[in-house]
C-alpha cells in the first residue's frame, strides 16, 4: 500500500520507498523483547494480557510482537484503547484503526472515551491524560478481567523519563523511571528496545500505524525534551545519551529495590503509623545517616498522603532542620502534608484534618460503660467495685492506664469531654489548682495530643484527666466503700 506520510494518517512502508530490513536485524526487537519478559518474569503461562493501542508505532509494535510471541508463554490477548477526545477527528481515526486491528486479529476490545479536557481539574492535559488511562487500564486487573496490561513504553521513554525527572530535582526514586514490572500489574516489554529498532521493524514487515500530532507539539514538556533537548544533548556532548540515562534509570531502581524492606523495617520499629497520621521522635532523625533519616521521611509523608508527587527535597530538608533545631515548635505545609513539631515529636498529617468541629467532642458516660475517644486509637472505661483492703490511695493516682475516685463524692451526671482551654483543677499531690495547660507543659505533651485529651466531669467539676489522674476531692481513700474505676486502653506510650 502507498499511505501519505502525514500527520494523523497511516504510516506503511512504501513499495520501494525504503530499503530491505536485514533478516537479522528484523529479529533484534523480538529478541529484546523476549529479554526482558524473561529476565523480569513479566509472564507467566496461561495468562490474559490487555495490550494497551493507541494506535501509534510503538503501541502497534507491542501488539504485533506480543501476537508472535504469545503461544510461548500460552497468553490471552486483549486490545486497549482510550480515546481522549483531544483532537477532533484525528482522535475518532485513531479509534477506528485499532478497533479495526483488533478485528483483524480477533481480539477482544475494550474502549474507553473520555473528553480529557473536561476532567483535567487543575492538572495539565499530560498529567490528566495520565491519569484517566492509569485508572482505566487498572480497572481491569482490580476487577479480575486481566491478569496484566502491558504498555508501549520504550527505551527512548524511559530517557526522557529519566531526564525529565532529574530536571524537576527527583531523588534516586524519581532517577529509577518507570518499571519494566509494577505491583500493580503493569508490564512494559519494549522498554529495552528504542525507537528506531521499532521503526524500523514495522517497516520491514510493512505494518501499518497512525502518528499523533500531538507528538509534534512543544507546548508540551516531553515533546521538548524528545525535539530538542535530547537532540541536543547527543550532539553537543554524548552521543549514547538515551543509553546513559536508561542505565542510569537501572542503577538508580536497583538502589529502590535494596531500601524498600530496609526502610520498612526502620520505620516499623521508629514510626508511629495511625491512620492519616505518622509520629516520629526528632532523636530519631537526629541518629540517623542523613541517607537513612530522609528515607523514613518521605515513608512517613507518602503513608499519609498515599503518593509522594509535589514532594522535592526542599521539603525533606526543612523537615531535617525542623528536628535538629533547638526550639521545640515548628509548623510547616508540603503539598498535601501538615508536618508539625512539639517537643520531642514530629507528626506529619492531612492539612485542615482537625477543626473545632472534628476536635470537640462531649458525651454522657454510663456507668459501667466505655467511650472511645474521636479520632484516636484511646478507649474510656468506666467500672464500679468494692474497695480493697490494700490502699486505694495508692492506686488512683494515674498509673498508665487507671485511676480509682470515690462513688459517693459524685453528685452529677458524668460527661465525657476534650480539654479546653481554660481547664484547671487540683491533681493528687498538687497544693492546688493548676491548669490543665501547664501539666501538658511540664509533661511535654505534643500540642496535637491535646486537642482530644479526655477529661471526666462531674457537672462543671473535673474528676479525672488523662495522664495527670483523679482531682484531690474525688480521689478513692482507704475508708472508701465503692470505687469509680476509671480504666484507659489503646494509648501509645509518649
């Protein structure tokens, strides 16, 4: 056939147009990708494998180097395509000749159509994009349709990943690009085969594709990264450039895959993990190599905030400083993150998590009964028992997790409340009142803790407060009869 070589229009190899492909360099992509999915396990027998197609070269080459390849490993084959509604005509042509391939070969085919421009909500049309064909490829292996979905990335990709990311300041986990497996059941089995080896595998089996004029648009980061810079780069300084970056990407990969059990076992033993919350000591990452300390670092930020995007180093450096500094306060946002020092602890969490509405809370206690506290991992317990011979004195000051206080000195309905600023009464041991305020102070209790810290009242009289015990007037004596056991469980130790 005899297509025109134009943007948004089939590519074919021209009758003469172009010179005969050697036999054994037309082997070459088979042979990478038969490489790679051995060397990474990409495959097992029997598997069903989506094949995400743009329609583009390289999705096209995945698609007919995975149909040679598939009786190998026994692989059911399944045709992806998202239409992003982004250029018009150009993007329904797109649509038709993959769902034409997927005729011609008998394949399965699953659409998807979604006017990107409509759901960028703030991202950037790549970052969108992205975004609405990870969820849909995904969506077939969450639900059991698909074993894997495999990708069209490239060595070129992965390059211009690698590059991209380091201009941006990544770290090595950014320098490791993208994965030529992911646990989420991605598979990228063109990642060690570049451009020009597929371009030129498709023209000497005389396959037909599509290009994207998008591809050609330098509004777009990566496209000037692809036209320009790269280019650049190659002929002004290194030749192998998309080489050196690819091993670069290797390196760096091989460094994330030592760390990750390390690192999780450093912060099972260092981190404090609540949901929506991670505590760490600023002794902690005060002995710790700097390498070390700003691994647990960015573990902490991303089980919060579930991904690690719009994190720099900037914001692991500030987190650094904030623990060696001298002063026991320090407040700070990252994107997604509330990261706040008090004391002896720092807490990264959601910002906006806590607000007088979620923070206050007021509840009417039964005796016997038990009360969890909002938003922490503390139950109260109220119980009645008789007194014992041994001294109850003793006993009720709080001892970790009780305090004992006299039945019949209480008069009202008790409550169960956060501490509020303002809050005072007179602990055992105490010559009189003090504010609640000034025993967290003396306790180097972190101001996060405070917020939800439960108090027993009877009536507008403080009976018992966590941590600092019984009042002095309600507090359980040896001459006491029955006993308000106040019990506490679930706390972390501070």
């Amino acid at each position: 056939m005899n297509y025109a070589r134009s943007t948004g229009h089939l590519y074919a190899s021209k009758a003469g147009g172009w010179k005969a492909t050697p036999p054994r360099y037309n082997q070459v992509v088979l042979e990478r990708v038969v490489g790679i999915i051995t060397r990474y396990s990409m495959f097992h027998p029997g598997l069903r494998i989506g094949v995400a197609v743009s329609g583009g070269a390289d999705s096209v080459c995945l698609l007919h180097v995975l149909r040679e390849l598939a009786p190998r490993w026994n692989l059911s084959l399944s045709i992806l395509h998202i239409n992003h509604r982004l250029r018009g005509a150009e993007s329904a042509a797109d649509e038709a000749f993959v769902a034409q391939l997927a005729a011609d070969f008998q394949l399965p085919f699953y659409l998807e159509s979604v006017d990107v421009g409509l759901v960028s909500a703030g991202d950037n049309l790549e970052q969108a994009a992205r975004r609405v064909r990870r969820r849909f490829f995904l969506s077939f292996v969450q639900s059991g349709t698909l074993d894997r979905v495999a990708l069209g990335h490239t060595r070129n990709d992965q390059a211009e990943t690698v590059l991209f990311r380091f201009l941006r300041g990544s770290g090595t986990s950014g320098l490791a690009g993208m994965r030529p497996v992911t646990p989420e059941g991605i598979v990228r089995p063109l990642l060690d085969t570049t451009r020009t080896e597929i371009l030129t595998w498709l023209r000497g089996r005389s396959f037909e594709w599509r290009e994207d004029s998008s591809n050609l648009d330098t509004r777009f980061v990566r496209n000037r990264i692809r036209h320009s810079l790269l280019p650049q780069i190659a002929q002004e300084w290194n030749p192998a450039i998309v080489d050196t970056l690819r091993q670069t990407a290797t390196w760096a990969r091989a460094e994330e895959d030592y760390w990750k059990p390390e690192i999780e076992r450093i912060a099972a033993e260092r981190l404090i993990l609540r949901p929506g919350q991670a505590l760490v000591t600023v002794d902690t990452l005060r002995g710790l190599p700097p390498a070390v300390a700003r691994r647990l670092i960015r573990y902490a930020m991303e089980h919060v905030k579930g991904d690690l995007r719009g994190i720099g180093f900037n914001h692991i450096e500030l987190v650094l400083e904030m623990a060696a500094a001298e002063q026991g306060h320090g407040r700070f946002q990252a994107p997604g993150l509330d990261i706040f020092r008090s004391f002896e602890w720092l807490r990264f969490a959601r910002p906006g998590a806590e607000t007088l509405e979620t923070r206050n809370y007021q509840f009417p206690m039964t005796v016997p009964g038990t009360m969890r506290i909002p938003g922490t991992d503390i139950g109260i317990s109220l119980e009645l028992i008789e007194n014992r011979e041994s001294s109850p004195q003793s006993d009720s000051v709080y001892n970790g997790e009780m305090g004992l206080v006299d039945w019949q000195r209480l008069s009202g309905p008790l409550e169960l409340r956060n501490w509020r600023p303002g809050d005072q009464y007179q602990p055992i041991g105490r010559a009189g009142e003090e504010k609640v305020k000034t025993l967290f102070q003396e306790a180097r209790i972190p101001l996060w803790e405070r917020r939800h810290w439960p108090i027993l009242t009877d009536g507008a009289s403080i009976v018992w407060t966590r941590r600092f015990g019984p009042a002095a007037q309600f507090a359980a004596t040896p001459g006491t009869g029955v006993v308000l056991k106040i019990q506490e469980a679930g706390a972390e130790p501070k």
